[in-house]
C-alpha cells in the first residue's frame, strides 16, 4: 500500500517577486559559466552553424536567431536564440535559452537549458545534470542522462533512460524509460478535464510537442528503481512492478486539491490567517516608517510633500518608473550577453566576464533596492501623505507633528487594502488598490529626485 503523507501549507510569493526573481535567475543561469581569467569564442548574428568536423576549442557563446552545432567545442556552450539545435558534441556544460532547443548529440557536463520546446532526441547522451524549464520537455526512448533530471514545465515526457533521480514540477508527466534512482513528482490533479493541445500555447513548433495526460503516468514497460513521491489527492494506480522502492503520496499545497480530498480550510481559519497577515504588515511598515523618519526624514517628507501637491502627476511618473525598472533589467541583461560576446569576439575573454560580473551585482542590486522600495517606503510615502491630508482636513494640531500623520496613514492604508483583501470577499480589488498605492509613491520619489538632480546644477554653476 502506498504511504500517505499529508501536504504542508505554502505562502505564495508575490507576482512582482517571483517574476524578479525569475529574471535575475535566469540571468545567473545563462552567464554563471564565465571565467574572467579565460578566454571565449563569441558569435553572433541570424544563423550561426558549426560545420560537422569543426573544432572550437574554448567555451563558446552565441546569440542568433538560428543556432546549430554540427560540430565539436571543447569547453562550456552558452546560447541564446529562437531555434537551437545540438548535433555534434560539447565537451562541458550547456547553457542554453530560446523558443526551441534540440539536443541529439553529445553533452559530457550538465545541461541548463529553459524554452518554450525542449527536445531531447533517441541518439542524446548528456553526461551529467539536467536542469529544464518551459512549456514541455521530451527525452525520447534510447536518450541518456547520466545523473539527475530536475525541470519544471507544463508537461513532461521521459521516455529514456535517467541515471539517478527525477525531480519534476508539472501538469503532467509521464515516465516511459528508466530511472535508476528516485522519483520526486509535484504534478497536477489526473482527470481534471481533457488536456489542452500543445499547439494552443507553442504555436507551429519545429519539433513534434506530445500530448501528455495531467497527472502521473507510468508506462507498464518503465522502470523505477528507487522510491516514488507524488502529489495527488487521490491514490493513483501504476502497472505492477515498475516501482522497485516505496510509493509515497503527498496532498498538494493548499487550493490545488480535488474537491473531498481534505477538508477545505475553515471560513475562521482564514480570518485568523488573513488577521495575522494584517497585523504583521501593520507593525512592519510603521516600524519601517519610524526608522526612516528618525534616521533620514527628508527621504520621507519630501517625497510626501511632491505626492500632496502633485497626486496625479505622481500616479503617471510612477507608471513611468515601473516600466523603466522593467526596461533596466532587459536591457543590463542584453548589455551582459553582447559585451560577453563583443569582447569574446576580440579574444579579450578576462574584460568580457568583468563585465558579466559587473551585471550581475548591478542585477542584483537594481532588483533587491526595487522590491524594497515598492514594498515598503512607497507604502510609508503614501501613508503619511494621506494621514497627514486626513488630519489637515480635521483641523488637527496633530497634522504638523512628525510621527503621527505617518501612523495614522499607514493604519488606514493598511487596513483598506487589507478589508478589499478580505478572504471570504472574491475579487482582485485588494491587489489592484495595493499596485496604485506603489505607483503613488514611486511616482512622488521620482518627482522628488527628478527635482533635486536639476537642482544641483544649477546650484553648482551659480
């Protein structure tokens, strides 16, 4: 009989966050390979092609719109493209990111590789790791891994053989080849509805997309010599004998579970949860907002005074300042690949991975100071504006002081967000009123420094 194991609640990271973090994890992904104290071979352009009996020997990068190896590179391969196909053979790692990435050659090291198609043809051997990402991934029967395969996709179709264990996050998987070690499967709810065509989300793809079932599903001719781990709400039934180790379902994480699985959480549960929720944001932006008045008050103040005087203005520079942010991040992450490229080009490999380097804190820190400000000093900002416009209004002599029109504004704030929030209240409007809360005050901070940077010269040339 399998073991069941009860599922453990996770809290969902915010939107903003993870697709930050996706993107700099993606960054860290494709360039962590380079060494600044080596050298590279960088290419670029439409169609770049190593022709069968090239050898390159350095790590190579590319950037085009269509890349394939017929060839051999002895060193790590970094790629970036629409299409890109592996044929021939790298002695290292592959790094790769596009539409559609093929391998049925030979990779000695680990593959990294995230696309909307990944294909792993009969005749691929990858030595070491595989680490996938997109929309489907298939290994087709008589392809090689020779250690762990971890991936996240919509749909996942492992048909050869993996030589230790599988770790996979999907809507659906099924598994046609062996696994020599264990099996570790967080996978959608089988039975609920048909799947949808690949096509729907791929388009016209060069490669065939399976159709894979949601769910688990094992081929009565695969084989898994170790333990299975999946979440389900129910038991699933597997051919006999294909699990040589123990079988282990796992309820899924909270909302995901079919309808009797497990006892919904309670309408009391949920208004403790969503109290707790309220409190610790109440506590942690006035502290916040205490800290910042006491240490640096004009970062505040001023900002606050620019939001009063200037709402709507605030509201259009804070979407100005939203897509900028977005736009610094594209265009770091392209100035990282092309100047890696560029330089590697010019066989100046220790100056092009400086730079990559430099990127990468740059990302870093462009990201972690964005998440702190919209997460909390725009709330700050926002909440002392309308506390203080609340207290003006009431002709209070608390209007003037330093630290009250701050509490009282975030407490409403935080209190309105929190009530259009409500869990037993559906609808988006909590989140909606939270993002124009952000934009406010983004767009009061940028008003603000746009102002003190004109500012300074003028004071300098007078």
């Amino acid at each position: 009989m399998p073991h069941f194991n009860s599922g453990r609640k996770e809290n969902p990271m915010s939107k903003i966050h993870a697709l930050l973090g996706a993107i700099l994890l993606m960054a860290m992904l494709t360039l962590t390979a380079v060494t600044p104290a080596h050298a590279f071979d960088g290419r670029g352009g439409d169609q770049i092609t190593i022709q069968s009996g090239d050898v390159i020997n350095d790590d190579l990068y590319v950037g085009a719109n269509e890349f394939v190896l017929n060839g051999t590179v002895n060193g790590d391969v970094v790629a970036g493209g629409k299409m890109i196909t592996i044929n021939g053979t790298i002695n290292g790692d592959l790094l790769a990111a596009g539409q559609t990435i093929v391998i049925n050659g030979t990779v000695t090291g680990a593959s990294r590789i995230a696309a909307s198609v990944l294909f792993i043809g009969e005749n691929a051997s990858i030595g070491r790791d595989m680490l996938g990402a997109g929309y489907s991934l298939e290994a087709r029967k008589g392809s090689v891994i020779g250690r762990d395969v971890i991936v996240a996709a919509a749909q996942v179709l492992l048909a050869g053989n993996v030589s230790r264990n599988v770790q996979a996050a999907t809507g659906g998987l099924e598994i046609a080849g062996n696994v020599g070690g264990n099996v570790k499967a967080e996978v959608g709810e089988a039975g609920q509805g048909q799947a949808v065509p690949p096509t729907m989300f791929v388009g016209q793809s060069t490669v065939p997309v399976p159709w894979v079932r949601p769910g688990l599903t094992i081929d009565p001719s695969a084989k898994i010599s170790g333990n299975l781990n999946y979440t389900q709400s129910a038991d699933l039934t597997f051919p006999s004998g294909v699990v040589n180790g123990k079988i282990t379902r796992s309820l899924p994480p909270a909302g995901q579970a079919a309808p009797g699985a497990r006892a919904p959480a309670t309408a009391a549960q949920k208004i403790g949860d969503w109290s707790l929720n309220l409190l610790r944001s109440l506590v942690t932006l006035i502290l916040i907002g205490l800290f910042l008045l006491w240490l640096i008050p004009a970062s505040i103040k001023k900002p606050t005074e620019k939001l009063q005087a200037r709402p709507w203005p605030s509201l259009g520079w804070g979407v100005v300042a939203y897509a900028a942010f977005i736009f610094a991040i594209l265009l770091i992450v392209f100035a990282m690949i092309l100047g890696g490229i560029l330089f590697g080009a010019l066989t100046l490999g220790t100056l092009g991975g400086t730079v990559v380097w430099l990127g990468l804190l740059v990302l870093f820190a462009l990201i972690l100071g964005f998440v702190l400000v919209t997460s909390f000093i725009t709330k700050v900002i926002f909440g002392m504006a309308l506390g203080r416009w609340i207290l003006v209004q009431a002709r209070s002599p608390l209007a003037g002081h330093r630290f009250w029109p701050m509490v009282i504004g975030v407490a409403i704030t935080v209190v309105a967000v929190a009530l259009l929030s409500f869990p037993l209240i559906p609808g988006i409007l909590g989140g909606l009123l939270n993002f124009l809360i952000i934009l406010f005050g983004l767009g009061a901070i940028g008003l603000w420094s746009r102002e003190a940077m004109s500012r300074r010269p003028a004071a300098s040339a007078a």
